[in-house]
C-alpha cells in the first residue's frame, strides 16, 4: 500500500511529460488511478471479510518515525472515492486542457495532489496526515493559482493557502498532544483510548485544535470564506479538490477521531451547531449566486456542514448517515463541477441568466447534469434519495432537538436540491438563445467523466447491495458494528413523508427563484471581509517595520546591525563584568607611548579632512599595532601585519589620489547621533576587551599544540605548524578567498582598462 | 597593560564604526581598516597578556620555555590580517569603479 501511495507521486513526472501530449496520449494516465481504484475496492472487500490491511515503511528510523497505513472501511471508501473520481478527474482533464499551455503542469500536480490525499486517508501514523494534510493543501494552492497571471487567482490560493495552513498547524498541535497522552503515534490506538483520552486534562486542548483544523480544511463557518475563493481554480481541481474530496479531509479527521475523543458534550455540540449553521447560511447565500461555479461552491459548503452536523449529533445512526451522504455528495457534486466545466468550456459563460436550452448542443452532458440534479434533490431510485432517507430516520431518532434538526435538515434539503436544478437542470431546458446556437458538441473525453459519475447515483437501485458496504465504513466511525437497511421502499414512513415535502419545497422554490435572489444578503456574515483586514493589518506593521530598516542606505544598514548588536553585548556585559584591576600586567613607558600613538592615528583618520591623511592615520594605527604584537610575544603577527599596511597604504595611495576632498554632507544631529553610538560600541568593546583579557579562557588548546609542534608536525615555530600543518585545510580555504579577491580585483581592474580604450 | 590594550581597541572601535556611519566610500573602507585591527586586539587580549616568550622552540629544546605567548589566537589573528587584507583591496578597487562611473563615492542618497 505505501508503494502504491508513493508510486503515485513518482509517476508525477511521467504525467507532465504525458499530460503534455494531446488528449489521446494524455487520457492514458488515467490508467493508473483506474488501477488503484481496482485495487482499493480489493482491499477494500478483503479488509471486509478479514482484517484491515496495514502496511509500514521506515521513514525516520533513528527518530522512531515511520509512514504506517491502516485501510479499514472509512479510509477504503475515501480511498475508492479519491482514487475512483481522480480517474475521471484524469480523463476529463486531459480533454479540458486539450493544447493548454499547461496541461502537463495540471497533470503533475494532480498526481502529487492524490498522494497526498491517500495519505490522509490511509495513513495511521498521526504526524505523517499532519504531513500529507499540508500537503494536499499546498497542491491545492498551486492548482487554485493555476492560472497564475491573474491576480484573482493568486489571490484566492494565497487566501486558501493561510485559512487551511493555518488549520493544518492546530492539527501539528493535536497531534504532538494526542502522542503526549497516549505515548502512541498510532491513530488506531488513539481511537482504542477514548476513556484514557476524555478524562486527560489536554482534552480541551485536543478537541480544539481537531475542530480547528477540521473547519479550516472543511470550509465552515467562519472559515468557509476560502472555499467560493477556491473557485478560481479550473473547473475540474473545483470538482476534484473543492467538493469530492479534499474538502471532506476535515470531514474525515473528525469522523476519524470521533471514536476517539467524541461523544462528549463539547465534542457533539460544537460540530453539531457549526455545522447547522454553516448548512443553513451556506444554502441560503447558494441560491442567490448566479455563477454556477458559485452556486456549486455554496452548496458544497453547506453540504459539509450537513455531514458535520450529522456528525457532531453522534448517534451511530446519525454517523451513518453522515457516511452516506459523504458517498452520495462525491457523486452529483462531482458530476454537476464536471457538468458546468463543459458548459463553461463551450459556451464561455457561466452565467446562470444566459444559459438555456443546452440540451440541443449538449444532449449527453445534458443528461448527466439531470440524472446529478435528481440525485441531488433526492429522488428515487438515486443514491441522494437513500442519503437522505437514512439521515432523516437518524435524525427523528435521535434524543437531543429532534424537531428543530429535523427542520433546519429539510429546509437546507430543499434549498440545496434548488441548487441543483439550478445547475443540472435549468441550463438545458427553455429556448436556446441566439448567441449560444453555434456552441460545438462537447467531445465524448468530456462527457464521459460526468455521465459515469452521475451514473453511479443510480446504484441506489441496488439499495440492498450498498448496505454492507456503507455499514463496514461506518462501523469504523461508530466503533461497533450496527444494522443498516437500505431499501429503496420501506413503506409510508415519517422519512418518506419528509422526503415529499423536501422534493414538493424544492419545486416551489425553483418555482419562485427569481425572487430569491433579490433576499437581502447578511453581511455582518461576511468574514472574508475579516481576514482582509487582518492581512491589510499585517502588510501595514510590516511596511511600518521594514521602510526605516531597509532604506537603501548603506549607513542606515551599519547603524542598526551597529545598535542591535551592541544592545545585546551591552546587557550581557553588564551582568558579568568583574575586573580585579590588581592582576594586570604593569605598565611600561614606550608601550604606553605606543598606544598612544595609535589612539591619536585613529582620532586623525576620524578627522582628516583629506583622503589621504586618513589613509596615513591608517596605516599609522597599523604599525602601531604591528608593535604591540612584537612586543607581546607574536613576531609572526607583527611581521605580516607590517609588510600588509605597507602594501594597503600603497594601493590606497594608487586609489585614492583622485578621490575628492572629504566634505562633511551629513547633518549635525545625525553627526552627534553615529558618534554617540559609535562610542557606546567603543565602550562596549573597551569593557569586553577588559573582562577576556582578565578572565583567559584556557582551552588546553595552547598546550596540545605545544607538545605536539615538534613531535607531530616537526616544527618549532607553533603558530606556523598550526597554519600549515595543524589547520591546513583552513589556510587552504584562505588561500581560495584570497584568489577569488585577486581574480576579482583583476576583472574590475580589466574593465576599468577596457573603458578608458573604448574612450 | 590590559587596561591600554582594551583601550586601544575601544578607540579603534568607536573610530571605526564613525566613519563606517559617513556616506563616502572612502571613509567607509578606512573605517573597516580600523575595525579590523581592534577586532585583532580583542582576540589577541582573549589568550591572555604575556611578554616574555613567543610560542616558537628552541633551536635544541624539546619543550617551550614558559611561560609563552598563546598561539591558538595568534594563529587566528594570522588569518584575519591576510582576509582583511583581501577584502580591503577587493573593496577599494569596488569603490575605486563607483566613482569612476558615477564621479563621487557618496552612496548617501543611493536609493
């Protein structure tokens, strides 16, 4: 399984050089996740009739971590769904961006994006679906910028990037809590320590950062902002990525960890009530859209809050039926993404106003649209019907508001069976309008996708055969194993009636949509409009902070490393001066007139005015300095020291006999301010110099080299055997430097020659 | 002499950094000239003030007389001279070109 996983990732380079090919060559790749689909729904029956499979390989080894994968039913059925669509989304793909600049791209990306989405799903080591959670959000990025010259799309994958990685960072923080806790990195074993889990003080904690980090990724309310930004991206990452399956990676973490850390009072509640919200709000702002895509997007947020709200009731009914839906969603919402990409892609428009009568052009996209609206509305014999059947008997059934979940279920039923018919359903019927008459038909690499996928909503002809299936996945969210019937008639029953009135409201509303769209739009709702401000906030600090420091000015850059720097030596000097002035060598006479002179060279440079005299001050100071060295026991020092000022002075003098006069152009205060701060760091330095000179730090280094000089290296002079025997490879590293220094004055040199022939 | 040492390197310093703090290239290369000789006091002071012997043998001994001069730092300070002395030419020939394509080395009002 974890070679599979990661082949995927490996063929991503194949898939750019195949996806860049036309269609014919590119729909190939499709072959694998065809593949992978064959073989998940063989694990996915075996794990059935045996154990899960699991599969380990060594990734860390000497920090224990390694990529462990675990399919039972829940992450067999993502798998299918992730694997399953991925070959439609290939397929469609490659005709979708048939002579696209960047179809290879579009196909690389997808490749990297499904091993990061198996991963999630698979993976039963904790801090690798941190790893692979990240990483479906950033291919995710990538392909919302795919079309990257707009600033649109730049700016909505920026905006999905910081929301959902900013989720996936609380999700890093559960799980180094969640190992706190129980001492295991196994996902399976945090499932089997729910009691250990639920009484830990880090319980709040943990629960936070899960829902975090499932809201985030799963766009809810109020984090549900980046989701209609994603739409940005090409219609079918929209339909791949932002409704079947990244998007219920939030979905899957909490169905995941709701054996775990659910059922508590706070865990059940919260999701329960964002996700009834986000259903309610999200349908109602869908039917005002009037770009399909938006509509789409609105309705896939206020279908993950239904799933949420599923979830976050907690019956093993009510997890069910959240399962159910999930597969059910997948399905017509994928459909109708792929349906209004074809749309889009012939006509060029998505406007809901403008489009009419594409069944003429269109037939068999016509027809998939349809068959997704019907699922989508819930009507028999699709598998939205059987969805929708099994959450209403879940919700009646359960203990805790009844009534008013029912309510807030069927209204958000009905609105999101107006969004599709809204997309599968009203862009085909009525009179094709003038403009679209010469729409070219859709090729069958198009349809193909959209119309297998809608198909499959009528496998709930096949009710009773989905019931084992659909329980296995649940059973790995409830933690037991519960009845479940599916049944296309079960009789009149209170669900049945539901179901009525949910198609018979959503009728109406289709009826009145035109009115709908004039309702007034709740903008204290609007969080987008939160998060631009805090990222207006954020660039205004750092403007604020970066212009003073980043002036381009050279001195500007000196004074702040100079202030920053010395502040830092100051405070730690401060605490730790201790000078015993008694221990310090005497003076004597002609080594105090020394210093002196190189104090009084130093103040010179300072104050010349001419070049020259600060480059005589200069090199004064340098001899200086070369004598204390030869009085202090350092003749090599001094030596070196001597002949180097002697040449420096030389090519100063060669350089700088042309320089103007030194003027004076800064002002006075800035004057008084470089030589107030120059001063403190020469005070700095002078305390410095004080406490390493009282205070010899004695590494046993001066002795090794010693003893070793004669014995080791044959020779007596032990600062040169330290150079070229001890160091050796530093002195060749300085000889390099001093190279580069010569090669690089020789090409300026040899520039500045050129020049003046040219002239 | 510690005293006069750390002195010297404090005024070494505080000249240096001055002129590093001015707009003009030249100014600014002296500046490094001098702050490279205080930071070569500073590490010189670390190993320790002695008079008496350099760390070098004998032309016969086996051993060094002691006490002697450290060699550890005095090899570091080696080192520096001969990269400041690199970077210094580097440096002027850099600032010998700015002027002779823009006419002064004011870098004041580069933006």
């Amino acid at each position: 399984m974890a070679f599979l996983i990661l082949t995927t990732l490996a063929l991503s380079p194949l898939a750019a050089w195949l996806g860049r090919r036309s269609a014919r060559w590119a729909q190939l790749l499709a072959l694998w996740p065809l593949f992978l689909t064959i073989w998940f729904a063989r694990g996915f029956h075996s794990a059935l009739t045996n154990e899960p499979l699991t599969d380990r390989l060594s990734w860390i080894p000497s920090m224990g971590l390694e990529l462990s994968f675990r399919l039972d039913g829940l992450s067999g059925l993502f798998a299918l769904l992730v694997t399953g669509i991925g070959t439609c989304i290939v397929v469609y793909g490659a005709h979708y961006f048939d002579g696209h600049p960047y179809s290879g791209r579009f196909q690389a990306t997808l490749f990297g994006f499904m091993t990061a989405m198996l991963g999630v799903v698979l993976t039963d080591n904790v801090l690798a679906l941190f790893v692979f959670w990240e990483l479906t959000g950033f291919t995710s990025f990538l392909l919302i910028g795919f079309s990257h010259r707009k600033s649109e799309s730049r700016r909505s994958a920026i905006q999905a990037l910081i929301v959902t990685g900013s989720g996936g960072l609380a999700l890093l923080a559960a799980a180094a809590l969640l190992v706190q806790v129980t001492g295991s990195e196994s996902l399976f074993t945090h499932t089997q320590s729910g009691e250990l889990l639920r009484a830990h003080p880090f319980y709040l904690p943990i629960v936070l950062c899960l829902l975090l980090a499932a809201f985030t990724k799963s766009a809810q309310f109020p984090f549900h902002f980046w989701l209609p930004g994603a739409m940005a991206a090409p219609t079918p990452v929209s339909a791949y990525l932002h409704s079947a399956t990244m998007v219920k990676a939030g979905v899957y973490l909490v169905a995941r960890m709701s054996p775990a850390v659910g059922g508590t009072q706070l865990w059940n509640w919260t999701i329960a009530a964002v996700g009834a919200f986000t259903m309610l709000g999200a349908a109602y702002r869908a039917v005002q859209e009037t770009d399909l895509k938006k509509i789409l997007a609105y309705s896939t947020v206020s279908a993950l809050g239904t799933i949420f709200f599923l979830l976050g009731l907690g019956t093993p009914a009510t997890l069910t039926a959240a399962v159910g839906y999930i597969v059910a969603h997948a399905c017509y919402k994928g459909t109708l993404f792929l349906v209004t990409g074809i749309i889009d892609h012939q006509t060029g428009t998505r406007d809901v106003a403008r489009l009419a009568g594409l069944r003429r052009v269109l037939p068999v996209t016509a027809v998939a649209g349809g068959l997704a609206a019907l699922s989508m509305m819930g009507l028999p014999p699709f598998f939205g019907f059987l969805a929708k059947e099994i959450a209403y008997e879940a919700v009646l059934a359960q203990p805790l508001i009844p009534q008013v979940a029912l309510g807030a279920l069927v209204l958000a039923s009905a609105l999101l069976g107006l969004c599709g018919l809204l997309v599968g359903y009203a862009p085909f019927v009525g009179e094709l309008p003038q403009d679209l008459r010469e729409t070219r038909r859709a090729s069958p690499g198009l349809w193909l996708g959209p119309l297998l996928l809608g198909t499959l909503g009528t496998l709930g002809l096949f009710a009773g055969a989905l019931s084992t299936p659909l329980e296995f996945a649940a059973r790995s969210v409830v933690g037991r194993a519960l009845p479940l019937e599916l049944a296309l008639w079960h009789g009149v029953t209170p669900p049945l009636l539901l179901s009525v009135a949910t198609v018979a409201l959503t009728l109406l509303l289709y009826w009145q949509r035109r009115g709908i769209r004039r309702f007034a739009r709740p903008r204290g709702l609007n969080t987008a409009r939160l998060y631009d401000g805090a990222v207006g906030v954020l660039d205004w600090i750092s403007l604020r902070i970066s212009r003073p420091l980043q002036d381009a000015s050279l001195s500007t850059y000196v004074l702040v490393f100079v202030v920053t720097t010395g502040a830092l030596i100051g405070t730690g000097l401060s605490l730790s001066i201790r000078v015993h002035l008694p221990s310090l060598v005497p003076l004597r006479t002609y080594e105090v007139l020394i210093v002196l002179l190189v104090v009084a060279a130093a103040i010179t440079a300072v104050r010349a005015r001419t070049t020259m005299t600060a480059v005589l001050s200069l090199g004064t100071a340098g001899y200086g300095v070369a004598l204390t060295f030869l009085l202090y026991g350092a003749p090599d020092l001094a030596m070196t020291q001597f002949s180097v000022e002697t040449l420096t002075a030389i090519i100063f003098v060669f350089v700088f006999w042309q320089f103007p006069k030194v003027e004076e152009t800064t002002s006075r205060v800035a004057r008084i301010r470089d030589g107030v701060v120059s001063m403190a760091f020469g005070w700095y330095i002078f305390v410095l110099t004080l406490v390493t000179a009282i205070n010899p730090t004695s590494s046993g280094l001066s002795s090794f080299y010693a003893e070793a000089a004669p014995t080791l290296a044959h020779g007596r002079n032990i600062v040169n055997v330290i150079l070229v025997d001890f160091r050796a490879l530093d002195t060749l590293g300085e000889i390099t430097v001093l190279v580069t220094a010569a090669v690089g004055v020789a090409a300026l040199l040899h520039i500045a020659s050129q020049e003046k022939l040219a002239r | 002499m510690e005293l006069l040492f750390a002195l010297t390197a404090g005024v070494l310093y505080a000249s240096g950094l001055y002129l590093m703090l001015r707009r003009r290239l030249a100014q600014l290369i002296i500046g490094l000239g001098l702050l490279t000789n205080g930071t070569n006091i500073l590490i010189f002071t670390s190993g320790g003030l002695t008079r008496t012997n350099a760390p070098v043998l004998a032309a016969d001994a086996l051993e060094t007389t002691e006490p002697f001069a450290d060699p550890v730092p005095q090899a570091l300070i080696l080192t520096a001279i001969v990269i400041g002395f690199g970077v210094l030419a580097f440096s002027l020939v850099l600032a010998h070109q700015v002027h002779r394509s823009s006419g002064t080395d004011d870098v004041g009002d580069r933006q």
